[in-house]
C-alpha cells in the first residue's frame, strides 16, 4: 500500500490523494484515490512491475486487487486483503 501511495505522488503528478478504508464482508478494502495523471490501461503493462506485484501478494495471501483509472482523471487501487 505504501508504495502505491508513493508511486501515486512521484509519477502520476497527484495534487491530492484520499485514503478510505471500509470492511465488506470478511474483507476489508483499502482505496487510494487521487486526482493524478491516471493511466492508459488500468492492466498492468511493461514498466507495471509493481501493479502486478501487488496482485501476486494479495491473491498468495487469499485478497485480491483492483485498480480503476483513466487518462487525466486519476487513479483509485483498490486493495481487498482477507480479516481471517
């Protein structure tokens, strides 16, 4: 989570970003939205390394990850880790 956060103010040219966390289930969901420069693809591409990275960790653990952008409007990774 925190290198997203970090990845999110050093490339994306966010002003701005807002953390919500909410339990959904037996889930809780970390968001990270902000008002950057978002991406082309929400899928990881080359150069995404740690996009899918964080993938890989949370499906190993049993969570799953989520991102929805779009170009000029921002991004919002979504991280839904289990409580169990």
């Amino acid at each position: 989570m925190l290198t997203a956060a970090f990845s999110k103010w050093r490339r994306r040219a966010a002003r701005w970003g807002c953390l919500s966390i909410r339990i959904i289930g037996n889930r809780l969901r970390l968001s990270l939205a902000d008002d950057g420069s978002g991406l082309e693809s929400a899928r990881p591409t080359a150069g995404m390394d740690g996009l899918a990275n964080m993938r890989v960790r949370l499906e190993e653990m049993g969570g799953r990850f989520a991102i929805a952008s779009q170009a000029g409007r921002g991004t919002i990774p979504r991280f839904y880790p289990p409580l169990n």
